[in-house]
C-alpha cells in the first residue's frame, strides 16, 4: 500500500462531517494530512437536476501541474440534508477506488 493511500485513509476516517449548508462558505481545506487533504471546491452550491450539491474532494496535497489533477476522489453531497457519516466515507473510498465521482442523496 502506498504512502498516499495510508494518508487517504488516515483522513476519510478522521472525516466527521455529516451535513453542508447550501449558503455556506465555500472554496477551503476542511482536513488537512500530510500527503492528502479533504476541500470543499465551490464558493456556493450549484444547481443539477433541480437540487443543490457542494464538491467535496480528496486532493494529494502537492503543487497543481497543468493537465496532471491532484483530485484522488470526489463527492457531490446534496446540501442542507444530514448523512450518517459512515455513508460519506464509504463514498470517499468508493470514488478513490472505482475512479469515479459519487454523489450522495435522499429518497424521496
């Protein structure tokens, strides 16, 4: 297993927020490890599908170069509604481990 992978562990496990307001600020590191750190992107939520979602995502913590992403994974949670928090890791891990972004909704 990789260093990156451990730290990407290390912080999904220390993760402990469940909920994110649709008018909170945005665009900040919200946990920081010494290889990864977990941001949330956007300055507000954005619109898909007739809901509001914020970005969420796992990014090494290295200097950007240009067409090389440092994003590891990425969760779109619907904002303004509570999550058990084992369901917001466990997209954090699916999204490191299938490549792909996960979002996170309610059922009607």
């Amino acid at each position: 297993m990789t260093e990156q992978r451990k730290s990407a562990e290390i912080i999904i496990a220390d993760f402990k927020r469940d909920s994110f307001g649709c008018n909170e600020p945005g665009q900040r590191t919200l946990l920081l490890h010494k290889e990864v750190r977990i941001d949330l992107q956007d300055p507000r939520s954005f619109p898909n599908g007739g809901k509001n979602w914020r970005n969420l995502q796992l990014q090494q913590n290295v200097p950007r170069v240009p067409g090389f992403p440092n994003t590891v994974a990425t969760v779109l949670i619907r904002c303004d509604k509570q999550f058990p928090i084992r369901i917001v890791r466990d997209a954090f891990v699916r999204s490191m481990t299938k490549c792909a972004k996960m979002w996170l909704d309610v059922s009607p």
